[in-house]
C-alpha cells in the first residue's frame, strides 16, 4: 500500500512522481454542484445546478460577477471558493484602478492559478478543494472560457463541465461541439442548459430554481434572473 | 480503515476528497443545546433551549445581541462560541463607527464564515465547534435568518434547529413551513415555540427557566424577558 | 481504541467531537484539594482545604486575594493556578486604575475564561490543569459566585465544589440550596464548613491548620485567621 | 524495505547516499509531453509535443520566449514550471536592465538551477517537478542548448529529449549526432520533428495542432506559427 | 501501557491528569547528591554532600550564596542547577539595586518557581531536572526555607532532605521536628550534620572533604570552612 | 535494528556516538567521480574525471579556480559542490578587497569547512553530498592540499584520491609517496594521471575529453587546455 | 525496550530520570584520540595522540592555544571541536581586551560549559559530540586543570585523561597521584607520556610524530615542537 506513505501531506512526491494530495483535493470538486460552459469566438454561457442544504434553506449561489464582462463559477469546497471569488474582485479592481479597463478572463485565471499554486507548496496549508470556471470577453481575443483545477493548471476550453455528474454532460458537450463553432446566444443557452440537464439527479424538473445562467457577449455580462431562467427552461 | 489515517489533522485531504477534522468539528454542535429560527420578510423568531451545568449552577445564557436588529444564537463548544459573539460586536461596532447603521445580519454572517474558514487553514489551529444561528432585520431585505457552521459554510434559512436532538425540530418546521410565510409575529413564536417543544428531551415541561426567546421585526430586536416567556409558554 | 488516536493533542476533534486533552486537564483538577463556595445575594462564604506536600512542610496556602471585594480558590496544577491569579490580580489592577474602582467577579471570570481559551487554542501549548472558584460582590448584583473549568468554560453558581473528593460536599450543598437562599453570614459558614468536612478525608478532623475561609459581603472581603477558624470549626 | 524510511523527505539521504525525494521528482517530469532539442553552433531547434486535457481544451503550450534570443520548453508539472518560466523572464528583464543586453543561455540555466537547489533543500518546500530545455545563442558561443533537472543539475547538450516516451527520440538523435553538427536550419528541423515523431503516440498524425516548433539562430528566437508548422510536418 | 503514549512531552496530559516528563524530571533529582536544610525562626542550617566525579577531579560545590542574606543548594542535573544560580543571582542584583535591600528568601523562591514553570510549558523546551533548597532570611519573618521542584511548585517548609538517600535524612529530621524549633545555632548545626550522615553511603566517614555547611542568622548567612566543617564533625 | 531509529535526520545521536545522516552523505561523495591530488611544497596536481550524463550531453566541468592561486575539484551531489564553490569565490574576493592578497588554500579550506559544518547542524538541513580537494600554494608554506568530508572535517594531505573507484588511485598513490616528495612538476602530472587511470573504469582509454588537469606552483594556479592534456595522455 | 522510546532527542526525560541523546554523545567522546593532563599548583602538561585519516593525510593538531596561558586539548567530533576552541579564543579576546589581562582557565571553562548547555537544550540542535580538557594557569590560583563534558559539566581535575582507551591511562594516573603533588616540571612531563603510552594501540613506539605535548608554568603556556618531543620520547 504505497498509498498510505505518500499521502500525507502535499509536499511529498510517491515513487510514482504523483502528488497524491493534490489529487484528492481533485475529488472534492467532483463532490461539488455541476457546473456547465460552453461558448464561441462571439457569446458563451455559464450554467450551473444550485445546492440547497436543506429542504429549510435557500438555495445557494453558484456564479459570481467579477467585473461587468467576467463571471466565475465554483464547484468544491465553497469556503475555498468564496477566498478565491473575493481574490478575483479584488485583483479586478486592481487592474481597473491602474489600468482603466477591465481584467479580461485569462488575467484573471492566471491570478487564480497563482494562488491555488501557492497554496498547493506552503507546508502549512492544503490544497484549495475548489474548480472555477471562468467566462468572459475581452476586445482583443473575443469569448474565452477558462478552467482551473487545485493543482493550479489552467486550461482554455471550448465548452466544459466539472463538479459531480459531471461526465454526462462532457459526453453531450462532445457531441455538439461542431454545433457550438457557429452557434447563436439563443442556440448556446439552449446547449448549457441542455448539457446540465444531463448532470441532473432527477432529470425532469430542472426548474428556474435550480439553475443559475450566465451570458457572455462582446463586452457584456450577464446574469439571468429567475424569470428568464424559467422562460428558457420551457423553451428546452 | 481510511479514516485513520486522514482524520489527524484539518490540512491533508482523504482520498475521497473530505477534511474529516472538520466532519468531526461537526459532531460537536450536535452536542450543544437545540437552537430554533423560523421567520418571514416581517418578523423571525430564535429561541433556545438553556442548559445547566449541574443543579447547582445557574442556567448558561444562549441567545446575545449583537446589535438593535441582530442577535445570535450559538450552539457546541461555548468557549469558541464566546470568541465568535466577540467578533460579530467588533464587526457591528466598527460598521456602525464607518457607516453610522447597523450592520445588517448577512454582513454578520459573512464575518463569522471568513473568521471560521480562517481558524480552519491555520497549521496550528483547529476548527471552531460551534454553529450559530443569526436573526435579524435589514432595511432592503426585511428579517432574515442565517447559519453557519464550522467548516465556514453559511445559509440563508427560512428557518432551522441546530444542536442536539434538533431533527425533531427540523421535521416539525418542514411539515409548517408554508404556514411560516403569512405567520403574524405571534403565530411565529407558537411555531417556534412546539419546534423546540420537540426537541426537549421531557416535553412536558418546557419553562421560562429553560429556555430563551428573542423576537425580531423590522428595525427590532427584542429578547423577551423570563415572565414574558412564562406567559408565551402558557399559552403554547 | 479510537482514544488512542485522538487524545494527543487539544487541536485534534475526535469523531464524537471531543477534545480529549481538555477533558484529560479536568482530571488534573480532580487531584487537587478541594474547595467549597457557596452563597447568596447578601453574603457568600470560599472554604478550602489546605495541603501538606509532606510533614516537613507548612500548608500551601488555597485561597488567594484579588481586591478589597473579590477573592478566589484555586485547585489543581499549583503552578498554572499561579499564573492564573497573578493575571487575575494584573487584570484587577488595570481596571482600578482605568475607572477607579474595584474589578467585579463577573470581569474577572470572563478575564480568566479568555486566558485558558487562548492557552487551549496554541498549538505549542496545553490546557491549564486547574479550576478556580471566585468569590466576590458588586453593587449592582450583590454577591457572586463563579467557577471556571481547564475549557475556559464559565458558569455562575449558587454554590459549588471542586477537587478531589469533592462529590460528598456537592451533595451536601444540593441537600441544603433553599436554606443557602435565606441564610445569614454565620449560618452560610456553617453550610461550607459541613460540605467541606464532607469531603474531607478524615471527617472528624477539620482543624484551622487544614483549611482557609473567606467571606464576602457586600463591598467586603476578608479572609478569616487561624484563630478565627478554630472557634468556627468548634462551633461547627 | 529501506525505501520507505528514507523517502519521505528530500533532507534525509538514504544509507546508499541518495536523495529519494528527488528522484521521485524525476520521474514527473518523465510523465510530461515530450521536447526535444538539437543544434549546432550556428542554429538550434525546439520542438515541443502539445498536450489535450480533454476533447473540449485547447492545446497547452509548452514552448516560451524568455528573451528576443532565448526559449525554454517545459515538461513535468505544468505549475511548477509557470514558475520558473516567470523566475527566467524576470533574470532576464533585470539583465537587460543592468547590463542592456539580453540574457545569454548559460546565465539563464545557471539561475534556474539556483532555484531548484533552493527549494530542493528547503525543509518546508518539495523539489520541482519539472525539466527545462533552454535553446539560446550568445554572441560569443553560439547557439547553444542546456537541461535542467529536479535536482538543480544543468548540463550542456548537443541535443536532448526530455518527458513521456523520450527514449525513443533520444535513441533517434544519438543515431544522428554527426548530421547535427553540419545540419543546416532546414535539415536541423527536420532531425527534430523526426525525433518528435518517434516519440509520439500515435506516430502518424503529427499535426500542427499538437506540436511547437522554435528556432534559434544567431540573436534571434523564433516560434514558428500553426501554418508554418503544417508547413514543415507536410515537408516531413 | 498508556504510560508510553503520554510521556514524550510535557504538554500532553495523561487519561488520568498527569504530566509524566514532569514526573520524570523529579527523577533526576532523586539522583543528586543529598541536600539537608532544617531551622527556625532565628536561624537555619544548609548542608549537603559534595560529590567526586572520579578520583582524579576535585569535589564539585553544591551550596552557593546569592547574596549576603540567602544561600541555595542544588540537586540534580548540574548544569540546570547552574542556570538557576545564575537567574537567582541576576534577581537579587536587580532587587539591590532597584530597592537598595537584599532579596528574601520567598522573593527568590518565587523567581526560581517563576522560571521552572516557564520553562515547563514552553513546547520546545523540557522541565529542569534540579531541585533547588534556598535558606535565608528576612527582616520581618526571620529565617525560611524554601523548597522548589522541577514542577515549579515551592514550599516552604520547617526542614527537609532531596536528591539520593534522602530518605533517610528525612526520617531522622521528622523524628527530632520538636527539638528543631528551640534549637540553638549549634544544636541545629549537629542535628543538620547527623541528617546528612543518615543519607551518607558509608555512614561511619563524613569528612569536611565530602560535605559543605552553611549557616543563616538574622541578617548573615555563613560558608562554613573546611577547617570549621572538621571541628564541627569531630563534635558529632 | 539500531539502523532505523537513530538515522532519520542528522541531530540524533546513535547509542553508539554517531551520526548516521553524516555517514549517508559520505556515501554520495562515493558517488561521484574520481578526483586525484598529489603534490610537495614546490608543486601540486589535481586531476579529475569528467563525467557525462549521457551520450547527448557534453562533460560536466569538474575543477574550478578559485583565484590566481587556488584550484578545488568537486565530487559527489553537484548541486551541493557548485554551491560550495561559489561560497569559496566569495570568500577569496572578500580576502582579496580587504586585505589584498589571494587567499591561502588554507583559509578556504577552513571557510568550507565552516559551512559545511553549519549545514550539519541546522534542524532545517541537511549534510551537503560532496567532497571538495583544495590544491593551492601561499607564499610562506608552498603547495598545499585540503580535503573536507561532509562532516566538515578537514585533511591536509600530501596526496588523496576521493569520489568513486577512487581506492585504487590511493593504493596507486601510497606505493608512490617517496616519489612525490621530490618530484618535478612533469613527473607530478605523470604520478596524478596514472593514479586517475587506476580508477577509471575502461583503463585502457584515458582522453583528454574525459579528464581534467590543473598545475599548481609557486603563486600560479593553472588548468590545463584539452590540447595539452591530450600531450600529456599520449606521454602516460 | 524503553531505550528507543525517550533516546530520540534531548528534551525527553526518561522515566529513570535521564537524557538519553547526552549519554550518546558522551560515546562519541570515547571514540576520539586520548587526551592526557595532570599538574601540580606550579606546573601542568597536556598531551594528546595525533592522528591521522590516513597514510596519506598530514597529522591532526589536537591541542590548540587559547591565550598565552592556556591550552586546550580536544576529543571527539573534531568539528563540534573547532566551533568550541574558536569561542573559547573570541571569549579570551573580549576579556583581553575589557580587563587587559588573560581570561584565567576556570573562566574559560565556564564559557565552554554555557555554550555547551545551550546546544543542549535547544529543541532544534544536538549535544556537541566533544570532550575538553583545558590547562592552564592564574595568578591567584597556580595551575589548573578543567574537563568539560557533552552535558556541559565542568570539573577541576587534578590530573585526567578522555577519549578512546583512555582507562589505561587514568588508571595508571591513579597509581601515580601523589608523585603528581610534588613533581617538578619534568617529572610531570614523563608521567604524562607514560599515561598517553599506556593508551597508545602499539605501546612501543611512541614517536613525536603521533603526539603532541604542551607545558603549563607560572603564566606562560608552550607547545613543545616535534624535536622537543622527540628528545621527551627518548627520556621515556
């Protein structure tokens, strides 16, 4: 059971050149809530399930604005997620201050990344059990679709989906990606919502209180309201 | 027997992806006192079942006042509960210094969650094993109510019971919850008042002596005296 | 034995959520010499008893001063009990000097409470093996009684008993509480001397070598001379 | 089992005096894509296989400018090595800076080799998961090729192949040491696609999508771009 | 064997309260040479055995003044003893010179307490193995002596005998407490000697070679001589 | 097995006196490659092997000046010896700005040794894996030859061989000692080289790619160009 | 086995009462080269064997001026030596330099002895693996004779010898004690070298070669050079 020796903390590699807790930080965000993007060079959407505690408790929030053209979702460990949202406003601000534009989405994932890197190699730390997905545009370089895992890696994507059941809406995903090339918004959210729909325990009711989307156009973000949300669930 | 080997410290992830320190930090709220919030826009009720030492003690104070429209209700280890009720004052005292308002009870809540997730990623520190239950009044957002617990996580409640033998509480409030959203101040301390009932562990015999109830309408926050108490109980 | 996993440090939650080193510090205060308080809101007597390390030695003394209205009784670890009055008596100090009068008892188990908090939350440091017993009178509310715990924990009490052996007194004081509440200052010595002699281990011996009184009345504390406690105990 | 004592830290050398640690850092790196380096004197090649996390990413890169003169290929832990790629950037500025001159190959190496000594005996770090290739010309030298290891080793190569599958480039380039040495920039490329290709998985679908190709020269770097790439992999 | 699993630090308690390296601590006084001190009001005699480490090395002294009014014995490990002469001295010095008096015996006690229990909590550190006799007097109380242990705890006591075979020493000291409290200073100077011979390996053979004395009357302590010691066992 | 207890880091003590972690490190040295100094007071010769990594990479330099002087061969953990190396540089050019003079092999020597001993001694290091031989001349005591062990212990030797298979050179070497004491500079080159080729693993093949050779004499330190050791290969 | 478990650093206390980690330290002592010194109040020698690494290393100095009156000889861990003998000169250096006279031999000592306690008692160090035997002379008091432990232990000695086969030596120095009082300054000389004889592995030949003598008079310390002890040797 080499397991059991070099698991302990983050800072020691197994024989095998792996981190092993840094791969168990992975598993806590596939215990997250789902989380689904897909987008082109012109719009993308950010879809995600909501969590309720308890039948006593609201729903909690899953997609964060991080400045008017760049949004985040998090799947995982949401208290790691909440540091890592707050780290995101605030180097936006940062850049807007000193520069007087908005971050744009890659920016902003870099910065994340750096983080998640530095607490993945502090002796008196852990690993953040947390994955964001990061929409945004910015002028030069269109819709981007950004995703960081706890080890820090950093990926561009056309379209993806983390958290638990998370697989079968990458399998959908997969098979449309042609269809998300030349994609309208109205065609895009119907994708999103469609690829969460499969990650869906009971896949009948996805309800406007379930679900929370996000639009990215050219230099614009926006957050569906629940009645929107609705309106677009009954076109599914 | 995994849980053996990752459960020593809150820093190192089990293979499945959970911090096992801060399940068992849980365990200890289970073993306070039972705590029960339920509300509305208009008004919101906490009460709290007081314990005693032993027989020769007098009884330990459960709800505190935060500020004149919040108060806080704490459950599991009271010596770090007596540190967070500390920092929810300075936090309250400081908003009302800056702003000249109270500090509304979800700007409380986010202070104890980053002071709980916090205290969970020092090396040398443990998570706090306490859950509180924040009441209060904010003037956009009428009553609220709040909970968090140690892992940082916080939840807006339409009500909750935490503590010991709170599932009974729990079940009572699921089965009315619809009556919750047009309850009158008084209809709501009934409701509140059987929850606890419930999770008494002698039902029959609920006293002022045993048990705390504050009340809060919007812009107020009143913790009922022990003969107001008496006379809430009389006609439960 | 999971005990054996989780007991070794006091920033370790077992999976009950326990913290065992504290609970094991309560033990250290089971193996001091016991103490004995009780009172009501005109008076309140603090009897211990003394010990002899060997026949070579004089008896260490149990019950210490704080200001003219405040005294306490300490048992357990005699050196972290130390620390703990010498903070006490600085604590005193600093508000006589501050506002210009005498510290109550109430600030100054809270004074306490704070200090054994922090001592059980370093990571380079252990729970205080010690549990004191205040005694004193405010103006507002008459006097007072309060006992700490190796948690910080604090509880106010009509009366008590700590220490080694001290189970028979507290009994004795659970017989008597409705005469404690209508006693007068010569009758509530007599109470604590009976549950002090309870607890005793040769019970027909009680002599003023073997243990200290103080009492308090309102704005008063005096701690009674050998001579003093001889004709009590003959009285006795 | 000697292994399992002396492996769990890089400060504890083994009986046979070695570093574990270090070399369970390796063997990350050897999970990495594939580089591959020739030259001689007068040119240099890198060329990089890129990887896919899945369907839905788009391609990482692997290869980096550090100056107008110099490129570095990465392979290993992608994190470790967004580091040191910062680290090199940052020599180099501060080289240009203070001496108004690009940095030179060797200096580079030199001061990545300082930072994984570094942090391979720092108590609280782990060593760098992640090998580098820097390819580079100064004036004096030429153009000249250096790798690094986890171990802070630098060594001068004619050519080198470093990451997953690398043998069996390696075993190509051996095979074609004395055509380097006159090779022109053209022939030069194509030895290290050709070694590239022995090295990929698939070895008949080497497309411009899945590997970078740069090119040294004297005082000039060149990334080549995805067309010029195809390009080349049609010449093949 | 619990015993192994709570003794390898002095900030772990055991299931049952103790401190077991405090405990071990008061083991190695048990291995130092015999230290007796008896007294009363107006005067105090200190005597102890000097020990040889071989036959080649001159005796080592274990009786040493802090000032013209207080002198210390020492048992245990030598080099701990050393370190608390030195912070005795360091206290008296500043005493005289702050307060222009001599420290007494119960100030320097209690810094000799103050500075054991320090040292006994502080996580990288361990409890001196020394036990500390201080004899002295002062102006009000007259001729004292203290006892310390490695605990920190002080007593003061009306004679006593530590370190190896003081058993004996003790049994003889107990039987003869009454003939202490009238004693002259050369009553209590046989009765000090004829303890020490008690605890003396081979009891026939105490020279001035092998003990000190030293003498404390109101205002003076005294060292006796070696000439003085002969005279004063030649009258045993 | 003693082994696994006492030879985990290198501040515990084996029951038998020793520091295991020291012996580990001296077994890297054992891995390096051979080094061979031989010398009298008119001249001295240090010659080494070079190694490389693997048929790809160029040999790794294995002397280095320090000044006009003083020449130090490396062997065993490079990493660990380049760090040495550049201590030894700094050391000679503090020596040379303040008192202007180069500094004697002797001082180096020393100042290795010092900080080879700091870094055995640091809880939060570990023993440097290298073993340097100093060869350098001063103006009082002629040609001299330092070699220090990981312990930091230093030897001045009239000739030594270190690294691996380096126990034939000294067998080599200790036949030849009376030789040396009056050699000339040619025949010093002659004995160096024939004891390097003693322990070289293809005996037969000595070539100026793989050795190393530098010249000590009065006031000049000088390392051999490839063409002249090539001369002096085919004299052998 | 209770050894293992409270021999792994010096701040645990074995249930015996000792530390375990100095004891080790001590056989590190007894396996260094014997060190021989005796004296009167008029004169003292200190021999020590020298020895080499190997036949091709130059001898080892072993004993080392430390002012003009006193030597120093050491055993053991000759780094943990040369860190003790450079603090005993800083130390006689300061003293020269603050009273403008020699520090005097018993001083001296002290300083090793304190350094000596604090690398004992640092949680992140070791005990120093050395024995010292410092001769040396005052003006008050004659010649002197001091040996320091590992434990940090001094004693005064009228003759002494440390180090491998040291027993030989003391035993025929017990043989000799009284010739010491008397002798003159050659007579203490042979006594000497017949003790470091009777500890030589091949007691015949003795040779000025394999040791080293230095003389201490009224103040002034000399080292005899190698013909002087050749001439002792041929007295023998």
């Amino acid at each position: 059971m080499f397991r059991n020796q070099y698991d302990q903390d983050m800072l020691t590699w197994s024989p095998q050149g792996r981190l092993h807790q840094v791969e168990y930080a992975m598993e806590a965000v596939k215990q997250g809530s789902t989380v689904v993007a897909c987008g082109n060079k012109k719009c993308a959407v950010l879809a995600a399930l909501k969590r309720k505690q308890s039948k006593l408790s609201s729903m909690q929030e899953k997609i964060f604005a991080i400045n008017t053209r760049v949004g985040v979702a998090v799947s995982g460990l949401s208290t790691d997620g909440a540091k890592l949202v707050k780290l995101l406003r605030e180097e936006s601000t940062r850049e807007e201050f000193v520069y007087g534009r908005s971050a744009c989405p890659g920016r902003l994932a870099a910065a994340a990344s750096k983080s998640l890197q530095i607490s993945m190699r502090k002796s008196s730390g852990r690993p953040c059990g947390v994955g964001l997905v990061l929409v945004g545009s910015s002028e030069q370089l269109g819709c981007q679709i950004f995703q960081t895992c706890p080890s820090g890696e950093v990926h561009q994507m056309s379209c993806t989906a983390i958290g638990g059941r998370s697989q079968s809406a990458r399998t959908y995903l997969e098979k449309n990606m042609e269809a998300l090339e030349t994609a309208s918004v109205d065609e895009m959210i119907m994708i999103a919502l469609r690829a969460l729909n499969e990650s869906n325990v009971d896949a009948s009711d996805l309800t406007s209180d379930k679900c929370e989307v996000a639009i990215v156009e050219l230099n614009t973000y926006t957050l569906k309201s629940a009645a929107e949300v609705t309106t677009l669930l009954t076109n599914l």
